[in-house]
C-alpha cells in the first residue's frame, strides 16, 4: 500500500525496474525481504552472513545437521542491549521518526520497547503498550484466524465454491471456482486491485459490500495453480466471515479474537473509536520532513484497516505460538491452529511455500511462517518461529529516506534470527560449470509478474517493469528487479538443477521447466505469494519497447518538424509545395500525430502519476481516467486511419523517396501504438483498475 515514487531509483540511470516495485508497492505488499542485518549492541548495521540453505526435497548431496535450539543468549538483557544498540542508530540513517518491537517466547512477553516519537511536533515518545501503529497486511492474519474459527465452527468450508457464501457472483475460471482455501493461498487466480485502495478522507471510504461488487477483477488463471497475492480476495474472505457470523467484520474480530486475547487497543473500524484516536501514532515520510500525514482508511479494511500496539500484537503471537490458546481462553482449536500453521501451498518447488494466511520464511533451518505489512508511510513484519516458541513483531511509522524504512524491519528481523537462531551447516554440491552456463542460458528472459494488472490500463506498468533474468560469463545468473538494498543485482549461483542460491544472503531462485523451457521461476522471499512468468515475444523489452519509445519518437520528430517546416519556408519566401490531395493529407497526418502523440502521453503522464501520487488513485479521479481512456479510444484508431490514407496517397504521388518512407513510419508507428493501446487496454470507457 506504499507510494513509492520512481525517482527513487533514478539516480542508478533510466531502469525500468523501479516501476514494477513502484507499483507494487502501492498494495498491501507484505512479502519480508532480505535485508541487513544488525550488529551487536553499540554496532552500526552491517549486512548478514548469507542464510544457510534449506536441504533440497530429495536431493542426497543436501546432508542436513539437526536444528540447534535458541542461542542461549536470547535473554531479556541481552535482547534489550541488542535492540537499543540497533534501532537509534537505524532511526536516525534512513529518516524514520519512530518504530517499535516486541518479542515473545515461550507464551511471555520477552522485550517490548518503543523508539523515537509518535509525533514528532509535541515530542510524543512511542509508547509499546499505547501506541497505535498500522500494520498493513499483517491485518490479513486476523482475518485468516476469523476464517478457521468459522471452519472450525463447521460455517465454512475451505473447499466449497465461495458464491455459496456470497450475495453476487465470482465467476468460474475454465468451469473451476474459487473456493477459500485458493483465497487463503493467494491462488484464486485474479488480477490486481488498485483502485480507491487507500484513501486520505473518511469521505472516500464505502461499504465493503459495494467496494466488492462495484468491479470484480478479472480472473488470469485456474484456482489453486498460480500464486498471485490478491487484497481482493483478501476482503472477499473477510466478506464471508461478515455474513455467515452474521456481525459486521470488525465487530466479528472484536469480540472474538481481540476481546478473548485481551487485545484492548486494536481495532479495524474506520475510523477509529474516539478513545483510540488520541493514541495513533502520526505517519511521516520522514522524520526531517516533520509534516504528518493524514490517517489511511483502507476500502478493502480485512485486507490491512488493522490499527494496533505492539503489546497486543504480543498477545496474537503468543496464541498462534500456543496453537490458539491464550491463558485460559483460546481463539483456535490445536488441530484448528496446526492446519493452519502447516498446510502448505506450493508455487515452485523446493521454495519456501505459502500456509493458510501465512507464508513460510524458515531462516537459518528454523521452521518460520510470517506476515509482513506496507501503507504508506508505515513498514511491519510479524514473524514466528512455532518449533522455538518465538515471535518477533517491528514497525515504523515512516516511509524514510527513498523508502529505506525497510531497511529497519528486515535487517532488524533477520539480524534476530542470524544472531538468535543460528542455522546448521546444510551444504548443497554445485552443478558442473558447463550444465550451469547452459541452466542460465535456458532461464535467460524477460518475464511477468503473476501478481499484475491484466484487463486494464495499469497493464502497461508491468510491460514497462518485467523482470529480465540475466545470464552471467561464469554461470551465475542476475535479476536486476531482485537487487540488494545497495541497488546492485544478486548474483545466484545454481546448487541444483534449476534451484539457484543468491550467494549473499542465502535465498533461493528456482525455476519449473516444461519441455525443456523454462516457463517460470520465482524466488525467496516472494515465492509464496508470486512467480514470474515467460513473457511472450511482443512483450519482451526489446519489441514492446522499440515499439512504443520509436513510435513516440516518431510522431515527435513529425510534431516538431511541422512548424520547424513552416518557419523555413517563411524565412526563405518558399511556397508550400503540395496541393489538392497531397496537401489534405500532409496536414491531416502532422495533426493525427499531434494527437496520438498527446493522447499517449497523457495516458502514459496519468499512469506514472498515480504511481508517485495515491491521491490520484482515489475514486474522484474517476472522471479523468474515463475521459483519457475515451480519448484513446477515439484518437489511437482514427489517427492510424489517418497515417494509413496518407502513405497510401504519398506512395502513389511522384514526391521524393524520403516523403514515401517516412509515411511507411508513420503508418506503422500510429498502427504500433494502436496495437500498443489495445494490448495494453489504454482504451476504454472504465475507471477501474
């Protein structure tokens, strides 16, 4: 649900990256990535040695070590000089005005702690017991627990087609539909939903029921087959416990999770009950900015409205650590909880696979499941350990310096689990050089995001920001999409036939190869919940972009020329020297261009401004996205039109050779873009995306 502005990346040169990770950070995102690590108390952060690897499913070089417990050093004591020297020095480098952590073990509270400032203006210290922050789509744990409780009640069944639990229709995908258990693993096969996600104004909120059935993304692919994280679906569950339990869903999650864990400062209404506002901590960009921005009411709210403390989101961690029990009340049944935690949705064997609500992250041999959480301005991740009964919960409340606060989150996570979960000595043989340098060759490619807009406008994101797996002179290979924080690419290096190990932090890229082709792959941490999938010819860079940027190029040069023609002319006291037909069509074909030229740009100027500004992805924007897809739709057609009558004249006049060929490029620049505009659904009479 972040805003993240390309420009960030910009001063790496003219990528395309940045815009895939602009975009996707506009959702609720919550994949926890590499980072960071922290250093011992007192120490700047350094980066982590690299993750041991996970033994491959039946690969017999993998010789696995049995998992050591807990480092003993996992006191309150040391954890509180560990974290004190981490965090103020981390604060203070990407820009952050507060953050807090809390750390549970053995079902007790071990460390929780705020720092920095609630709001920056009165000097307000973030207090871990009273002050509010927004985890994003760690909310999305809560309704996943609401969902089993229901299951677990005999409401609900994972494998039933969810229409039986619906008002309005979810249309079957190839006769397949979607059922709970495909929205729990993000395999419900629909596209994204970005529209109205998040809105400044209470105004902007409506109901879930009509923010569900106002559109119906489309379906991309068959239920249970492709991980494609969906806030969507997310809701629609949500949706479902509301009308079976028969409360309104932040009534349902009020009275039975929050009320039986004693969670008494959390709550998902918009807005906030009025004793819970005061103690919300303020969200930045960053702290030097100082100017505090306004609360985010999320339309999808089961999605990520959560706003919660971090002593409560002590209390949800110790129940799921203790499979549903907390004191002497319980919000899961054991065998309720363990289903939960342990049923696993595979996207791309052997890669860390996606549960029930959660996503598998296990670190250093230490069985882990997680939720992490983005808005805007505030950056969480909640991750348990259920085999070392631990669980460790951060978030900050600023975007920080170019989107660092991430830096915060992940290096303080992994920077934990390197220092206090220490992992065995798991060693997977390489492949031989030349079988390496062939496997790299066969994944080289452009590809696309599983998780992506694919029946509206915003489709041209992601043509613009594929990922482009490289392959290196000694085998290795590169995604520059999947760089380190320091902006350079990974390098993975193969252990096993099409499982690649990034060999600075550990995580594992594989690949599923279908006749000999590699038609996908994904890698840690994002495999649960996305794959990259083999882009077809015309969408790879070199076609798709030569297209758009050559055709644009052309019209401009065509624009320019025009009055640059006419000064000439005057200046010399040249008569212009077509007539009749010929001149009908040389101006004809100069104003088609001017406005294909200015339709294009102004589809592609709205897309990039929606991405750096949310505002403009609030439902009153409406009327300018219909009107700017209706122009399209008018202007990309009739300009092709346009440039075909023209070359058609030009070719059969006596004029020069040049004037014929630069007619052809017209034609087939105005019909490029138009195929562009269709592909890409740049026309159109909706506002929805």
């Amino acid at each position: 649900m972040k805003t993240s502005p390309i420009a960030q990346d910009a001063k790496r040169g003219f990528r395309w990256r940045p815009i895939t990770a602009a975009l996707l950070s506009l959702t609720l995102l919550s994949a926890s990535m590499s980072a960071i690590a922290a250093a011992p108390a007192g120490q700047a952060p350094t980066p982590p040695p690299p993750k041991e690897p996970a033994p491959l499913a039946g690969d017999a070089s993998a010789v696995a070590v049995p998992v050591p417990a807990a480092d003993e050093r996992l006191t309150a004591a040391d954890l509180e000089a560990w974290v004190d020297g981490f965090m103020p020095y981390a604060l203070e480098q990407t820009d952050v005005a507060g953050s807090v952590v809390v750390v549970v073990k053995d079902g007790k509270v071990l460390f929780q702690k705020g720092y920095g400032y609630s709001d920056l203006a009165t000097r307000k210290p973030v207090d871990p017991a009273k002050t509010l922050f927004r985890p994003g789509s760690v909310s999305k744990l809560f309704t996943w627990t609401a969902v089993m409780q229901l299951v677990e009640q005999g409401k609900l069944d994972l494998d039933k087609d969810i229409n039986s639990y619906l008002d309005f229709e979810i249309p079957p995908f190839q006769g397949k539909p979607v059922t709970l258990r495909n929205v729990m693993t993000h395999t419900a096969g629909m596209e994204e939903v970005i529209r109205g996600l998040i809105a400044n104004s209470e105004k902007e909120i409506a109901p879930l029921d009509s923010t569900l059935k106002h559109w119906i993304p489309e379906r991309v692919y068959a239920p249970g087959t492709t991980p494609a994280y969906s806030n969507y679906a997310t809701a629609l569950a949500g949706y479902v416990v509301q009308r079976v339990s028969d409360e309104p869903f932040e009534a349902y999650v009020a009275n039975h999770i929050f009320k039986p864990l004693q969670m008494r400062h959390s709550s998902f209404s918009q807005p906030l009950e009025k004793h819970l506002q005061p103690l919300v901590s303020k969200g930045y960009k960053t702290a030097s900015d100082g100017k505090p921005q306004p609360y985010e009411y999320i339309n999808l709210a089961p999605a990520g409205s959560l706003a919660s403390t971090a002593a409560d989101m002590g209390n949800f961690m110790i129940a799921h650590l203790n499979n549903g029990a907390f004191g002497e009340s319980r919000i899961l049944g054991e065998a309720t909880a363990r289903e939960m935690h342990e049923t696993g949705q595979d996207s791309i064997k052997p890669l860390n696979r996606m549960m029930l609500g959660f996503y598998e992250t296990t670190m250093n041999g230490h069985r882990a499941i997680a939720h992490g959480g983005d808005t805007q301005w505030f950056h969480s991740d909640l991750q348990l350990f259920p085999d070392d009964g631990i669980g460790i919960f951060v978030s900050t409340n600023s975007a920080g310096k170019d989107g660092s606060a991430r830096l915060i989150r992940d290096g303080l996570v992994t920077g934990f689990a390197n220092r206090y979960l220490p992992g065995p000595s798991n060693v997977a043989k390489g492949i031989d050089e030349a079988t390496a340098k062939e496997h790299a060759q066969l994944i080289a490619g452009a590809y696309n995001s599983s998780r992506r807009a694919d029946s509206n406008f915003m489709n041209l994101v992601y043509m613009l920001g594929q990922a482009k797996v490289v392959a290196n002179e000694d085998g290795t290979i590169s995604v520059p999409m999947l760089a380190g924080y320091s902006g350079a690419p990974k390098k993975w290096r193969e252990i096993a036939p099409f499982v690649w190990q990034d060999t600075g932090s550990g995580d594992r890229l594989a690949a599923e190869v279908v006749d000999g082709r590699v038609v996908r792959f994904s890698a840690e941490p994002i495999a649960a919940i996305m794959v990259f999938q083999r882009a077809a010819w015309w969408q790879t860079p070199g076609v798709f972009l030569t297209m758009l940027v050559g055709s644009l190029a052309a019209l401009l040069f065509t624009v320019i020329a025009w009055p640059v023609s006419a000064m000439v002319r005057r200046h010399y006291g040249a008569r212009y020297p077509l007539t009749g037909t010929d001149a009908r069509a040389h101006r004809w074909v100069r104003i088609a261009s001017l406005a294909v030229l200015a339709s294009m740009g102004a589809m592609i100027g709205m897309v990039f401004a929606m991405m750096s500004d949310l505002a403009m992805m609030s439902p009153a924007s409406d009327v300018y996205v219909i009107a700017l897809r209706v122009l399209a739709a008018i202007v990309l057609p009739l300009g092709a039109a346009i440039a075909l009558w023209n070359a058609w004249v030009v070719l059969r006049s006596p004029r020069s050779w040049w004037a014929k060929l630069w007619s052809i490029v017209l034609a087939v620049s105005c019909l490029a873009l138009l195929w562009i505009g269709f592909a890409t659904h740049l026309m159109g009479f909706s506002a929805n995306y």
